[in-house]
C-alpha cells in the first residue's frame, strides 16, 4: 500500500505562484502514475497533471498546460506541482493521487488553494 502525504498550498492573489508537495511512501515500486488532481465546489473532481515515475512522461489538463509543471524527485520520493501565473479559477482542494500498474489508485487527503482575484 502506498501513502500519500501533501503539503503546501495557501493562498495567492492572482497571477501569483504556489507549489504543492507530496511525499510518496510505502510500495511505491508498484505506483505507475503520480499525479495532482483538483475538485472545485459543485464540480467533479478533474485531473490537473501526472507523471509516469519511471518515464517521467506528463500530461497536463488544458487549463493549466503551459502554467503549471509536475516533477518527480526520486531520491526524496516527492511529486511536486509548480502553479505559475495563478487565476481565481485554480482555486480549490488538490489531491495527490498515486496509480498503481494494476489500476488501484490511493488519494492523499487534500490541500487548499485558493487565489485571490
């Protein structure tokens, strides 16, 4: 099993920056995919950025593409979320998500963003 643990996050105005953490623990040798997903009130939660942990290919929702850049540091085990040029509309709970090569996914409990216009 593979735990999930975020950090970060806050608040910024607009046009601003943040960045989350997420400390990946446990069988992490089974996780395929990393990823940071967001839910915003009464909207289905929907994937903001992934990676693949050993490829490193990422793939970007197109609201923050070009915005936003997801990594994943190795040595510490941490995937983190670089948001750049923040808009109101990021505002919301992001989750880490970790994927497994079999499908089963683990959520972290959730951080807050919220941005200020």
């Amino acid at each position: 099993q593979v735990q999930l643990v975020e950090s970060g996050g806050g608040t910024a105005q607009s046009g601003g920056s943040l960045s989350l953490s997420c400390v990946v623990s446990g069988n992490i040798f089974k996780t395929n995919v990393l990823g940071w997903f967001r839910q915003i009130p009464w909207r289905q939660r929907e994937m903001v950025a992934t990676i693949q942990r050993n490829v490193e290919f990422t793939r970007y929702a197109d609201s923050v593409r070009g915005r936003f850049t997801i990594s994943n540091d190795r040595a510490t085990n941490t995937v983190k979320l670089q948001m750049t040029s923040l808009q109101p509309e990021d505002s919301g709970t992001y989750y880490c998500n970790a994927r497994t090569y079999e499908g089963v996914e683990t959520w972290g409990r959730g951080i807050v963003v919220t941005v200020s216009p």
